[in-house]
C-alpha cells in the first residue's frame, strides 16, 4: 500500500469529521440569524456552498499537476 493510502486510511475520519463540523455550525447560524428558516432548505444551500468548495478545490489541485 502507498504511504499516501496508508495516510488516508488514517485521517478519513478524522475529515469527515471535520466536515460534519462545519456543516453542523452553519446550520446553528441559519437558525440563529433566522429561527424560522425551513432546517431542509438550510442544508441544501450549506451542502450546495460546501460542494462548491470541494470543486474549487479540485480545480485547484489540477491546476498543480
């Protein structure tokens, strides 16, 4: 197994949850800015935002190969 793979295994969750995180904080803020905000179209506008992110960056990281 590649030293990369190896390293992967080893944080994966530790990323997720770090994403969880971050998903689980602004969806308090939605709710703290607006208590009456539907909770269902909160989270497709926070998945939608962090999607657009994970597409950044991997423009990003094509751009480096």
């Amino acid at each position: 197994m590649k030293i990369e793979r190896k390293e992967y295994e080893k944080e994966k969750e530790a990323i997720i949850a770090e994403v969880e995180e971050v998903f689980h904080n602004r969806m308090r803020i939605f709710t703290w800015d607006v208590p009456e905000n539907d909770a269902l179209v909160a989270a497709e506008f926070i998945i939608k935002a962090m999607q657009e992110a994970i597409d950044r960056l991997k423009k990003e990281k094509k751009g480096q190969s």
